[in-house]
C-alpha cells in the first residue's frame, strides 16, 4: 500500500508540488534507485554479522526501523520552502534515508520465511501469502490513496492540484501511510519468531570476501538470481509500458486501470492456487510452467497488438506467471540459504536476498533506462495527443516480444536449475551423519 502510494505520486509530487524540473526529479529517482540496489548487500552484510540481544538476525529490525521507515516515507512528501537548489538536495538524501531504512525492513520480509521454519511446505505457504498480501496491499493503495489526497485538500474532485493545500495535503496522506508502515511492522515483528538456528553456532565474523564466495560457489543461487532478473526486468517493461499502451494504442488513460485490475485479480487467483500446483507437478516443473505461459501470452500479442483480446490475455498469462515465479524465487531463496549453511556453516538468510536484490535492481534499472530511451529514439513527443508510427510500434514492442525473449532466457535458466535435487542431496547427507531433516 505505502510502495504503491510513492510509485503513483512521488515524482509528481516532485514535479507538480515542489516545481523541481521533471529532468531533476528522475535524476533523484535513478540515483535513488542505484543507491536502493548498492545498500542492499552492504545492510545484509552488516546484519550477517549482527545478532541481537535475544539471539535473533532478522526479525528485530522489523520492531527497530518501524518508526524511522515510517518517518522516513512522511519526509518524502515534506515542501520545507526553500530554494530549487536545496529543495533538490533535501529529496535526493530524504529518497536515500528513505531506501536505506525501507532496506533494513525489507530484511525481515524477505528472510523469515526460511527462519520461521525448515519445512517446505510451510515456507511455500508463507511465500503465497506474502505475494497474496502485496497485491492486495497494491490494490488498497490504488483505491484508497486518491479519495485520501481529496479529503485532504491536496486535488479537487477532477483530480486536479488544488492551490495553496495541496502541500498539506500530501503530507497529511504520507502521514496515514507513516502509520501504515508502523502497524505493518509491528504486526510482523510481534507475530513471528526466528525458528530455525545454525547447524554450528559460529559467531566468527564473515568477511566480504567471505560472504560473496558463499554466494557464488552456490549454483542454485546464482541462477536464482537470473530468475529473479528476469521477473524484475518482465515486471517493469510490462508495467511502466501499459499506460503509454492504454493511452496512444486504445486511445484512453483510464484503459490500464481495467488492464491492471485484471493482471492484479489473476494474480491473486494464481497466487493461492501455486501450493497445489507446486505439490502436483514439483518445484521446477511449476517454475517451467510460469514461464510458458508467459512466452506463450506473447504469441497473440505479437502477431496482432492492437487487439483488444490480446492485451487482455498478455495481461492474464502475466498475471499467472510472475505470480508463480514470485512464491518459486523467494522459496528458492529459503532453501539456498539452507544449502550455504550446509557447506560454509553459516546461516546469511538476509545477504541471500539483498545480495540478489542488487543484480535485480541494477537490471530494473537498466530496463527502465531502456523503455525510456526506446520511446525517445522512437520520436515520443508527450505533448502530442497522436504518437507517430514508430513510437506506436516500440511500445507494443515492450509489452510483446521484448519481454517475450527475456522470458526465454528465463527458461533457459529455470531448466539449468536443480535446487531440489540439491535439496535433496543436503538431506541424503545430513541423515547419513545422523542430523534431523524436516520435510
């Protein structure tokens, strides 16, 4: 809900409430975002090496960083009425204080479903309700946030800024998402407990070196990071490309908020259906599966994306696809980072994902900087109601094939992966030395 309300109005809350020139703003937003994908590893890092004073890694942070996160998403949407200057220079290390503390929460959400408990199942299920609860939190977001922005006094009834309040009326809304975030982790912290402890209780620092070594001698790891690049990059081309769609090929804005319903609703039903599906085909069979459906949702929209039914099935067979591959990767993650422990000794739950995070976040990146330069080579002009041809043809480019190959890279990965016969091997080994193996 809190990442849905600063991806809907933060740059333009920028642009259009602290007048900072549009080129300005996306430069906050993309060193903003290199800065996200740096700190990553560096936090994990620090928290591999940290233990609380009850003993656990992860979970504390979820009580510790609750009010600074929340604080932090209020001073996003501050106006402090100084000069263009300052004003960008106080966003820009406002947007980092805020990534560096939504990273330190971030590592709960992200680890616990491998320290709550060793049994697959339950981690699977932990995995489907996390992704159930975010596409209903980005639902809740994209309902409740405009109604607050006008009970506020930030946009009148046509959605339009209204002068004098609508300053106040952001902050006021960033407070109600402040309290969002300080409910939410708290909820977290006080409803979960690190389970699952190091085979060896090695308190011996990690070093860098150390830690990235673990990573890459980890097969599963590293082609689970390739996973995870190629859902991030299919989510932000998709994503960021079907407003341009619904707005300059169907003609109409309030096009993509049908698309996105659809894509947010299937993704729900898919979300909750990934547990059989999984127990009925295994791991890698169901990975395979997201990933064909994805491929073949492109074929329709390829050979004819000015159809109605092919965007709408594009949507659906997207839906079905990154929401299997979301429950897949982060289950995937659970159990790499029992199989580093296993060889190294030590459990690094949290250095697993951030250290991912950032190949992801860097290739999110790099496919943002793509669709944005693709448009601009392609003669986008934003004052023009009609795009030209070619603008038309790139933007049904990134919602078609583009997306389509890095799919089949996915593929290529997915069939290159074995963690459950690596799984399998760990626990062939840990029973031969007599070690209890969970199901």
């Amino acid at each position: 809900m809190v990442y849905q309300f600063k991806s809907l109005y933060y740059l333009f809350f920028l642009t259009n409430v602290l007048k900072i020139d549009v080129l300005a703003a996306g430069l906050i937003l993309t060193i903003g975002t290199i800065w996200d994908a740096i700190n990553d590893p560096l936090i994990g890092f620090w928290s591999v090496n940290h233990k609380f004073k009850n003993g656990e890694r992860c979970r504390p942070f979820a009580l510790w960083f609750a009010v600074p996160w929340a604080l932090s998403v209020v001073a996003l949407f501050c106006d402090f009425r100084t000069s263009q200057t300052i004003t960008v220079i106080l966003a820009l290390v406002i947007y980092f204080i805020f990534e560096s503390f939504n990273t330190f929460v971030a590592i709960p959400y992200n680890s616990m479903g491998g320290l709550a408990t060793d049994r697959d199942e339950d981690r699977r299920s932990i995995n489907v309700y996390r992704n159930l609860g975010g596409c209903l939190g980005s639902g809740i977001g994209a309902v409740a946030c405009l109604p607050l922005l006008k009970v506020f006094g930030a946009l009148d009834e046509s959605g339009n800024l209204i002068d004098g309040s609508s300053a106040r009326g952001f902050l006021l809304t960033a407070m109600v998402m402040g309290a969002v975030c300080v409910i939410g982790s708290l909820a977290h912290y006080f409803t979960t407990r690190e389970r699952v402890r190091q085979i060896a209780d090695d308190e011996d620092h990690v070093s860098p070196l150390a830690a990235a070594s673990m990573l890459l001698r980890c097969r599963s790891w590293v082609l689970n990071m390739f996973y995870i690049i190629c859902y991030g990059v299919n989510n932000v081309l998709i994503m960021s490309s079907i407003t341009y769609y619904a707005t300059y090929v169907m003609g109409s804005t309030a096009a993509a908020t049908a698309i996105q319903a659809v894509y947010l609703v299937v993704s729900i039903v898919t979300t909750l259906l990934v547990g059989p599906l999984d127990r009925l085909l295994g791991r890698k069979r169901t990975m395979l599966f997201g990933a064909a459906v994805l491929v073949l949702g492109k074929i329709w929209f390829v050979l004819d994306p000015w159809s109605t039914g092919a965007i709408y099935t594009n949507a659906v067979t997207v839906g079905i696809g990154l929401a299997i591959a979301f429950v897949m990767f982060n289950t995937n993650r659970n159990n790499i980072a029992d199989l580093i422990e296993w060889s190294s000794g030590r459990r690094i739950d949290s250095l697993v994902s951030t250290g991912d995070n950032l190949a992801a976040k860097l290739a999110q990146a790099g496919a943002t900087q793509l669709l944005t330069v693709a448009l601009h080579l392609s003669g986008f002009n934003e004052a023009l109601p009609a795009q030209p041809a070619a603008t038309l043809d790139t933007i049904n480019a990134l919602l078609g094939w583009v997306p389509g190959l890095v799919t089949l890279v996915m593929l290529a990965v997915l069939l290159a992966m074995d963690i459950e016969g690596d799984m399998r091997r760990m626990k062939q080994e840990k029973a031969a030395r007599g070690i209890p193996v969970s199901g």
